[in-house]
C-alpha cells in the first residue's frame, strides 16, 4: 500500500487516534494489552524481534527521507492496518518532540517468567525498584551491548513498555528477553534453576571484578537511593560493591549496570565462552 491508498485521518478527534494517545498511560497499556511505539527505529526493531503491529499512523510530511516507506511496507505485510495523518494529529500522537514521521501500535509482549528460555553458563540482570524510565531504558542499551540474556525487573512502579523505556532503550527493550516480577518470584526462578545471584551493594566487602562472572548468574541491581530490596541482599550468593573514591556515595543505577554486564563479558571473553 503505498501513500495515495492508505486512508487519512486528519481529526484530532477521531477515536482510533484516541484510543493511541490513551496508550501513553500504563494502566491503558494494561487493560487493552497494547503499547504505542515511536520512530522509525524503535518500530523497525520491534518488528525485527516479531511483534505483532495492529495498526500504524505515518505522516510522511514530517518524516526525513525512504525510511518511512520501508517501514509502512513491512508494517502493511504483517497485517497492521495504515493510516496517513495530518501534522496536527501526528503531533498530539507523537510522545517526543523530535519525530520521524511513524507512530505504531503492537500488542504488548509477554511479561512473565515463564517466558524465559535458559541456555548454558545464561548472564541475567536483575534491575530492583528503578522507576524512572530513561534509567531503566539505559539499562537494556548496555545489556543488550554486553550480551545480557535476559532482565527481570522487579519493584513497585515497573513500567517496561513506558514511550521512555522504549526511547531510552533504542529499542533494545524489543530484542532482550524480559520479564516483570515480584523479587520473592524472582529469586525463587533464579533458585530453582541453581543460577548464583550476585548483588551490588555499598556494604559489600568484595570488589565487583573479584566475583566469578563466567558461570550462569544473574546480576542485581537497585535505584540509586535505596540500592538492592533487603530479600536479594540476604539470599545473595555474593556481595559486590564498586568502588566510591569520591564524595558521591552511588553512581546511577544505568552506569553500575554497565559495568557488572562488562566485567562479566570481559571475563567471559578471557575464559573463551562469548566471542
């Protein structure tokens, strides 16, 4: 389908375009079992991952060059229903102020454990109680540099598919495997598979590049203000801590996650088991 067939849409007001805008709220996302996507990027990975899209607003208007159409295209042959819109409606469909001209809407991925598939010597992240979306968003972009095979997050306020997660991530969130639990559920899975838990935490006496990171594990990670909940603190197998040598007493939850998933890639790739 190319641009003069796709039907237009040029109200604000029209209730497809509502019922898109309204995904911007988790407990939207929630009851419909939907997310909204943006940008040429991001909806090109989800689909690369398998997603499902359901329909799909372009305003070629605004777009910067042939991405846009590609992008319709492969949308179109995966059922998505296409719409061309007004800048207007683009603009109060758009979550960023930036935007490259696609606005798509997918059914919402899986989100339990169940979902998970082990493979041998796994390196899992777990990220307790991050809130902020940029951070946890930053999270996946180095787990999904260092070859994390799977997250989980944990914690009151978890919103895995927030417009900031999935902006944040480049789309990463799409490509990783990822679940929402409760941290008791998710040191239970962790147990029953006999994966070590390794824990960063300031009160830790061992250094972060002390741990063996080359067998399967998984490592934890808290917020900034609160660090790891105490129930991975007491059923760690390890306790790690990075070293402060200045007056901060933290780094941001992304840039400590950064480095755990590092070490453990740079001692997997001494030991011979990730290339």
């Amino acid at each position: 389908m190319n641009r003069t067939d796709r039907p237009s849409i040029n109200s604000t007001r029209n209730p497809r375009v509502k019922a898109a805008i309204s995904l911007q709220k988790k407990r939207d996302r929630d009851r419909l079992g939907l997310i909204i996507v943006e940008g040429t990027r991001e909806v090109a990975r989800a689909l690369e991952a398998g997603m499902d899209p359901v329909e799909a607003f372009v305003c070629t208007s605004v777009s910067e060059g042939p991405a846009i159409e590609d992008i319709a295209v492969t949308l179109a042959a995966k059922g998505s229903d296409l719409f061309e819109v007004s800048p207007v409606v683009y603009g109060k469909l758009a979550y960023r102020r930036s935007t490259e001209g696609v606005v798509a809407v997918f059914k919402k991925p899986e989100e339990s454990l169940s979902s998970f598939t082990t493979r041998q010597a796994p390196l899992y992240l777990v990220v307790d109680g991050v809130e902020k979306p940029g951070n946890l968003g930053a999270v996946f972009r180095s787990a999904d540099g260092a070859g994390v095979d799977g997250i989980i997050v944990t914690g009151k306020g978890t919103d895995l598919y927030n417009p900031n997660v999935i902006r944040a991530s480049l789309g990463t969130v799409f490509d990783i495997h990822s679940a929402v639990a409760t941290a008791t559920e998710a040191m239970r899975w962790l147990k029953e598979r006999k994966i070590r838990t390794i824990v960063a935490t300031p009160a830790a006496e061992h250094l972060y590049h002390e741990a063996d990171l080359t067998s399967q594990c998984a490592i934890v990670v808290g917020s900034e203000d609160r660090g790891a909940s105490r129930e991975y603190i007491d059923s760690a197998d390890q306790l790690v801590r990075l070293p402060m040598r200045g007056i901060a007493d933290s780094l941001n939850v992304s840039v400590s996650a950064s480095i755990l998933v590092y070490e453990s890639l740079r001692q997997r790739t001494i030991a011979g088991r990730k290339q």
